[in-house]
C-alpha cells in the first residue's frame, strides 16, 4: 500500500491499494492500527483530486452565489492540481 500525505489537503490522507484510492483522516486504533477514519473510495486518481476539492470547501463555511461557488472550486482544484503538477 501506498500512502500520500501533504500539507495540501491535511488533515486528510490518500491510501493506493491495487486498484483503488481511499481517502480519508488517518486514525490509530486500540490495537495500534492504524486506518481512515470515514474513507470514501475511488478507482481514478483525477476522482480524488476532485473529491479533496469539496473537502476543502467545506472547511470555508460560508454563503456563496453559484458562480461565487464555481469560482471557488475551480480555484481550489487549480491550486491542488498545479501544486501536484498533474
């Protein structure tokens, strides 16, 4: 298993098994095991970028116009997708 962290999208984590992508916030178990708390689950690595993308809006808390929305994520998704150089 591959596991991806960076500072641009924490505290959220991406896990690549064989043919899938989880993403989701790294936790520890009792047992000291650790694994994603809430993972949802991709096949498309261009489907986890785009899902980050709404992780981190959600963390803006605030009323938007559509377009004001639109800006927003296209924004968000530039940034994440320069940043990785995809």
């Amino acid at each position: 298993m591959i596991k991806i962290k960076d500072k641009l999208f924490e505290p959220y984590e991406i896990w690549q098994e064989e043919n899938q992508f989880s993403v989701g916030i790294p936790k520890v178990d009792k047992k000291d095991n650790e694994f994603l708390y809430q993972p949802s689950y991709f096949t498309k690595f261009e489907n986890v970028i785009l899902h980050l993308t709404k992780l981190k809006m959600l963390k803006t808390e605030s009323v938007y116009t559509l377009k004001e929305y639109i800006d927003l994520y296209n924004n968000i998704k530039e940034e994440l997708i320069t940043k990785i150089k995809l």
